[in-house]
C-alpha cells in the first residue's frame, strides 16, 4: 500500500470514528434519548422492531445503540479490534437502514442507497483489508506480539 493510500486509509477510519464517537457520546449524555422514535413505523420486520420496542427489550436496545457506537468510534479511532467491531457496526447501520425503510425510499432524498448503506460498505471494507493494521493499535500489536 502506497504512503497516499495509507494515509487516505486512516483519515477515512479516524473521521468515520469520531463520527460514530460523537454520535455514540451525545446519546449517552442524553437521558431523554430513545431508539423508539426510529424504531416505530419500521415497515420491513415489523414484528422484530416492535418486539424491540416492548418495555422489557427498549432499555437493552437503547444501552446496546448507545454504547455500541461509542466502542466503535473509539475502535475506529485507535484503530483497535476494528475488523471485530466493523462487522457489529455494518450490522448497526443495517438496523438503521431497514427501520426507516419505505422501499425504494430510505429517506425523501434518497433511492435505495442512502448513508446507511455507504456506512456499511465502508466498515465492511476496514474488516476486509483489517483497516487496524494500518497506523493503528492492531498493528502495534501485531507486530510487538507477532
């Protein structure tokens, strides 16, 4: 891999885990925030999503949601255990995308693809080529344990 391509590499990763970070840590500061609004009207499932919204499963989806894309953002970040964590992530975004879903539209400005599915394709593409190895912590220690 080219020093251009590395660096293009970890400047995709690191910005795409602060993405994720920012939009992990300001749901967990927030003790109004909810999946529910994004789960309710989910066409595709129904019945999944709405099992997600029983009163019993929303606190562990809402705990899982927040959490889920601090640790990634941060995985991303420190490039630490990003295949592992870009796999769960591509799943996230899945979720993400399936819920709003009104096929073929996922939002008003979009045909079939939408961020969700650029998301997904991009972390899918760092577990692939284990994007960590790459000026990241999987790399450190990769090569100190090797």
């Amino acid at each position: 891999m080219s020093r251009f391509q590395k660096i293009s590499l970890v400047l995709l990763r690191v910005s795409m885990g602060w993405f994720f970070f920012y939009a992990g840590i300001t749901k967990v500061l927030d003790p109004k925030w909810s999946a529910a609004p994004t789960i309710k009207g989910a066409t595709i499932l129904a019945d999944f999503y709405n099992w997600l919204l029983t009163p019993s499963v929303l606190p562990i989806i809402n705990f899982l949601n927040e959490w889920g894309l601090v640790l990634l953002g941060v995985s991303l970040i420190v490039g630490l255990f990003v295949r592992f964590s870009s796999v769960l992530g591509a799943l996230l975004m899945l979720l993400y995308y399936l819920a709003q879903l009104k096929f073929p539209y996922p939002n008003p400005h979009s045909l079939i693809v939408d961020q969700h599915i650029i998301y997904i394709f991009a972390l899918l593409y760092f577990a692939a080529i284990r994007a960590g190895k790459t000026w990241g912590l999987d790399g450190y220690f990769r090569r100190r344990l090797g």
